[in-house]
C-alpha cells in the first residue's frame, strides 16, 4: 500500500481547528506536503 | 520556502505545511512570518505515523547534526523557540490526484531535508508527462 493510501483518510486540522481530511489535498491537482520538524 | 511555493503553484500543485504543534502554535508561527501557503497542524501526529516518520531523541546530538545547526547560525538563523514535539523530524512527499507518490523523502536526523529543486524536477517531470500524453 502506498503512502497516498495510508495518509488519505487521515485528519490534520486547520489553524482554527478545523479538520481537514489529507487525501483531500490532492483530489483535483498534485500536492506536496512537507511534514515539518516543529514550529520555531 | 517561498520561492519552491511560487515554483510548485506553476505547475499547478499545491505545497502544504504541516507542523506537529497545536492549532494555537500554528497560527502564532504564521502570524510571525505569514505564509503564502497552505499551513495544517497535526498535534497528535496520526500523519506523521501513517507516513512512518521518524522520531528520534538523539537525532539532535550527531556531529553533523550540531555543524549543520551551527552553519544555520553563522548564515542568520535565529529560531522562535520550539513548539510541538521538538524530536519528531519531517518528510515531504509529492502525491498526484491519481494516488501516485512522485517523490518522497523522509528525514533520517535534523537538518536532513530535500533539496527544493529533487522536489520541482518531480513536478516537471509530471507536468511534461501530461503534456506529451496531451499531444498524441
């Protein structure tokens, strides 16, 4: 299983806190998600 | 950063942060340094999991990990402080509407992070690919 299967169900949320579904990130067009160290 | 968001919105992707901190950390980092760019939060590092990213206690304390910390300084770096888990390291991965994964990189120790341009020769890659299915 690839890495896209395995993300997409999964939920960040925004910085209200909202959730956001990962896989939605790129339904219509490429996305690069960078996974960061931490804030700071 | 600035300048890959600029590059990867040419070719019609999207770049999107996602730090490990909270919703509150992440809006104090964007409201510093606002971001032209998508920035998510994932505190309980269920994405970070689910793409098998590493965390590691000592990864701060190898040689090559304190000289590159030190290179940053010399070249300006000046942190904010850190917040979220300050051992989870990172990753990036290019992912196309099809599910593919055109590019993927997972950080072995700090410091360790892809080049701007492995990530936009990906992209091009692709986009190219489109565009001579296009033609034929």
């Amino acid at each position: 299983m690839n890495i896209a299967h395995t993300l997409a169900p999964v939920q960040a949320h925004d910085l209200e806190g909202n959730p956001v579904r990962l896989g939605s990130l790129w339904e219509d067009k490429p996305a690069v998600l960078v996974f960061l160290r931490h804030f700071g | 950063m600035r300048a890959i968001g600029s590059e990867i919105k040419r070719f019609g992707a999207e770049l999107v942060l996602i730090g490990n901190g909270t919703p509150e950390q992440g809006a104090d980092f964007d409201r510093k340094d606002p971001l032209p760019f998508r920035l998510l939060v994932d505190p309980e590092l269920v994405g970070y999991k689910a793409a098998e990213l590493k965390r590691s206690l000592l990864a701060g304390f190898r040689p090559r990990t304190m000289l590159r910390f030190f290179s940053a300084l010399r070249g300006g770096y000046r942190g904010h402080g850190i917040r979220g888990n300050p051992y989870q390291l990172g990753g990036v991965f290019l992912i196309l509407p099809s599910g593919n994964v055109r590019y993927s990189r997972v950080s072995s120790e700090l410091g360790d992070e892809p080049a701007a341009a492995e990530v936009l020769t990906s992209l091009e890659v692709w986009a190219n690919g489109l565009a001579t299915s296009a033609t034929t």
